[in-house]
C-alpha cells in the first residue's frame, strides 16, 4: 500500500522515520587521530590552504582563507600538525585536501571579544572571521547574507522546520540549546533593528516547540514568536516558509532579503551564537547518523574533517546487506559511496538505507500528481519529456530552472518515472549552452 497522503496543498505529507533518533540527546564521540579539511567544503570558491605540511595547529587555527566573493574561511577542529596538503575528494568533488594529525590536547585560539556594543560592520566581520556556513545543507557564506541584507531586514525567520525523513539534528539542536538561540536572536533583532522574528518549526516536533517557548519566556522576549507549521514536505523550503508564516510572496529569483526577510538556518543561528559569544570558530557541529543499515542511530557532535567511516564506527558499524548511503536526507540528499569522505560544515545527516531491487520505469499513465503536487507549480513530467526529446530549449518555457530540487514528484509518480533527475539534466544542458555563449 501507498504512504503519500495526497494532499489539497502543496506538497506532500510523508513518513518521517524520525523515531530512531528523535529522542536521542546529542552525544561527543571520541575524536580520531587524523581529520581531512576540503577546502571547497562551501558553495563558491574553495579556500586558499594558508599553512605548510609541519605547521602545528590548534583548534580555531585558520587553514584556508576565503579568496574575495562568495567563500569562506575554514579552521581546525583539532590541535595537532598539518601532515599533507593533497588533491583529493570531498562531497563537493575534487579540491585541496589538507590532514592534520590530532595531538588529542585539544589547545584552542579563540577570536577576539566582540565587547557589549556590536555594529553591523563588526557582527558580519565575526561571521566572515568564524567561517559560517548555511548549516541547512545549502553552504553558502553566512556573512555575505548578513551583509546583503543589512539594510532590507524587517523579519527575522528562523528555519527549524526539518522537513527531511530522518534528520534529526536541528530538532536536537533547537531542544538542547535553546537558551543560545534565543540569545543570539535577541541580539540579531538589536543589530538589525528588526521589531518580529518567527521560529519555524514543524508540528511534529512538540519537544522543539517547547523548549524555545520557555526560553523565550526566560528571555523576556515579546518579539520572538514560534510558528507551527503543518509536517507537509517540503516546508523547509526558503521561499515557501517565507510566504507561509509572513504571507509574503517571493518572486523568481528574488532574494529572501529582496521581501525584507533575514532567513537563516536554526543551527546556523546557534554557529553565529557561538562565534559571538564564545569567540569560537566553526570547527563542528551536530550530525544525525541514521537508517535500517546502521546500528545504534545517533546524534552526534562531530568535529569537522572527520571521516565518515570513523563515524559508523562510533554508532556500531553497519548491519549487513547491501545498502545506500547517502549524505542529507532521502527526498534532497546525494548518495556515495566512499566512507573515507570527510565531514564538513553542510554535513546535516548520514543515512544508510537498505538497497532494494530498482524498480522498472513504466509509461506515464497521465495522472497529473507530479503536477498536482509541485510545491512551485511546474510541469515536471512535461520537463521530463523536454529532456527525453532533447527539447532543452522547451525547458526555459516550461521554467525548469524553478525547479527547487525537493523530489516529489518522482516520489509519488506511481510509474516510477525519475522526473527530478531529468529536470536536473535538463538544466545542466541549460546551464552548458549559456556557458558556450
């Protein structure tokens, strides 16, 4: 029998398989004794490897610089010595890949205090300085938001709502430190002169809910404001959050900040915490490893740089079977297959699914749920045909550029068509005849 539900909105309710580890407070697991940093472990041009092979490094020590523009700083997580300066893989593809061997005394440098009166100027710097990253997935560079956005803001929308079956990481985070989130908003809301923030969460996470409505009570905040939002994927989506807790409408191609909207991811939100008021750099974050294949599911605190392997290893090893693994969640994530891959600052979930038999594609049988169901109203299985004919030009009227890569509509196609990867194909061709222009 079927799961979807269909709905009268858009988009889907679905099972979130989210009990393995709902309830499971984040754990430290034990470091290992070498971690690996990519320097392209952001969206836009990777880092500059600043250090040598013998340096010695401490937790906080810089080892790539942002190079101008969109990028971003990366930092040890761990004190010890820079022992190679490869090229090699990361889940970003290949680029610089710097090792340190962990000393295991866990020696810090911190940045500089920050003091009581923070301007926008000095705030944004900190976020550069920290290398802050989306940690929702996305990976862009937290500072040039806040920097576009500084004179647009009227809202502040924290995005805790995490619609991916599985992940569990940003409830854990939103029940365990909801004082810092709430701190930090307090202060965002002062810098920015925003007068009404909203936390998103979704319905299914009472627990979240909770703990930041009594953190808002022990803050004295009457401005910060948590929103339920119904558990419909995809409701972690920009764009869609946006009009659904404002009823503000972002057009394509518009910035969150172009409708007056600061957005930013709730764990994302607790980086900026710590960078602010504990003058520490991005060096990890918490990371949900999961599924049927692996043993003792958890949420852990991983440093960055840490080899997925080593993680496994921490939660038990695998079950046996052939499985899937895959980085994020079913609906949006990337599979792989190298557990040698390190993590790094957009590293939300490890997920490891049994593998079944593929199942065999069949005709479309004309039923219109792809369509029904787009939480951005495209066509998806005419943009699959436009890909199919070699039509590609078709795919700019059919606006498959707007396709916001959530997966619906190949989940529920009950012919089991794999529209999204067409669409995805489809705009690579794009994106290559713009290139050749």
């Amino acid at each position: 029998m079927n799961l979807i539900k269909y709905l009268t909105t858009k988009g889907v309710k679905i099972p979130d398989h989210k009990e393995m580890t709902r309830d499971l407070n984040v754990v430290n697991i034990k470091t290992p004794k070498h971690l690996y940093y990519s320097m392209d472990m952001h969206i836009g041009k990777p880092a500059k490897p600043v250090v040598a092979v013998g340096d010695s490094v401490k937790i906080g020590s810089l080892l790539g610089k942002n190079q101008g523009g969109i990028s971003a700083n990366i930092h040890s997580s761990v004190s010890g010595k820079v022992i190679s300066i490869d090229e090699d893989g990361g889940f970003r593809g290949k680029c610089e890949l710097i090792t340190v061997e962990n000393d295991y005394k866990d020696e810090k440098v911190k940045l500089k205090d920050l003091g009581d009166d923070i301007s926008i100027e000095e705030f944004t710097k900190r976020l550069q300085e920290a290398g802050i990253t989306g940690k929702g997935g996305a990976g862009f560079p937290t500072h040039i938001k806040y920097e576009m956005e500084k004179h647009e803001a009227e809202y502040l929308l924290i995005n805790g709502a995490e619609c991916e079956p599985y992940s569990t990481s940003d409830h854990r985070c939103m029940v365990e430190y909801a004082d810092e989130i709430v701190k930090i908003t307090n202060l965002i809301m002062k810098i920015y002169q925003v007068d009404e923030t909203y936390i998103a969460v979704e319905n299914q996470m009472p627990e979240s809910k909770r703990a930041l409505n009594q953190a808002i009570k022990k803050s004295h905040s009457k401005s910060i404001k948590v929103y339920e939002l119904p558990s419909i994927y995809p409701q972690g989506h920009a764009a869609l959050q946006i009009d659904k807790v404002l009823g503000i409408e972002t057009k394509e191609k518009q910035r969150s900040g172009d409708v007056g909207v600061l957005q930013s991811n709730v764990s994302t939100i607790k980086a900026i915490h710590d960078a602010v008021f504990n003058n520490e750099t991005f060096f990890r974050r918490i990371i949900t490893v999961t599924g049927p294949m692996i043993k003792t599911p958890k949420n852990v605190m991983a440093r960055i740089g840490t080899e997925v392997a080593h993680l496994v290893e921490e939660c038990g090893g695998f079950y046996d079977g052939e499985r899937i693994n895959i980085t994020g969640g079913p609906m949006m994530g990337k599979s792989f297959g190298n557990l040698s891959l390190s993590v790094d600052k957009d590293t939300t979930t490890l997920l490891f699914l049994k593998r079944h038999s593929k199942t065999e594609e069949k005709a479309c049988i004309r039923c219109a749920r792809c369509i029904d169901h787009c939480p951005v109203s495209l066509q998806p299985i005419l943009i699959s045909s436009a890909y199919r004919t070699r039509e590609y030009d078709l795919g700019i009227t059919l606006k498959s550029e707007s396709c916001i890569n959530c997966g619906i509509c190949s989940y529920i196609c009950p012919s089991k068509i794999n529209l999204l990867d067409d669409i995805q194909n489809l705009n690579k061709e794009l994106e290559g005849k713009d290139d050749d222009q």
